[in-house]
C-alpha cells in the first residue's frame, strides 16, 4: 500500500512516475492516475515525430525505444514538465486561484 503525501501529489514528476507511467503504457494497461494521465498528453504534445492519438500507438512507440533513447526522452519530459509546472504557478500567482482549473485538476 503506497500512501503519498498532498506534496507529492502536486509536486514536480519524479523519473519514477514518469518510468512508470511508461510502463502502464507499454503493456496496455487502462487505468491511469491523474499525474499518469498528464505525463501520456506531455509525450503526445512533445513527441512530434509519429502521430501518438491513442494510449496503445504511444506504448507501441515506447516498445521500440532503445535504452539511451528511453532515458533521454524521459529526462526531456521531467524538465518539460517541471518547467510547465513552474509557468503554471507563475500564472496561477498573476490570477484568482478560485478560478483557475488547470491546477486544480
């Protein structure tokens, strides 16, 4: 049983989140959390050299990485992500958080 803490939750992605959330996609599995969900959108925004519209052409595209190429995307999408992260604060700071739903969600 893994309980993480609220700081965690809304904290930056670590490699493990995103390592696992790969996971999930290479063998099809159809559940994912809410922080697994955003690291499968950054891939599909990010990754613009195959048409990744579904869940199973990205675990398809995942299955044939090479190991160099797995971990450079992984570290390209922590730093994306952290830096989507930081601007999103920044915004979040310049206007009303009552009505500011991409961090809420």
């Amino acid at each position: 049983m893994h309980h993480a803490s609220k700081k965690q939750e809304e904290g930056p992605m670590s490699e493990i989140e995103i390592v696992n959330a790969f996971t999930k996609l290479i063998f099809g599995e159809d559940i994912y959390s809410a922080r697994e969900l955003c690291i499968v959108e950054a891939l599909q925004t990010l990754n613009t050299g195959f048409l990744c519209d579904s869940r199973n052409a990205a675990g398809e595209y995942l299955r044939n990485l090479g190991v160099r190429e797995m971990i450079e995307l992984v570290s390209g999408l922590q730093e994306w992500l952290a830096d989507c992260s930081e601007s999103a604060i920044s915004n979040r700071q310049r206007t009303n958080p009552a009505t500011d739903i991409f961090l809420r969600s």
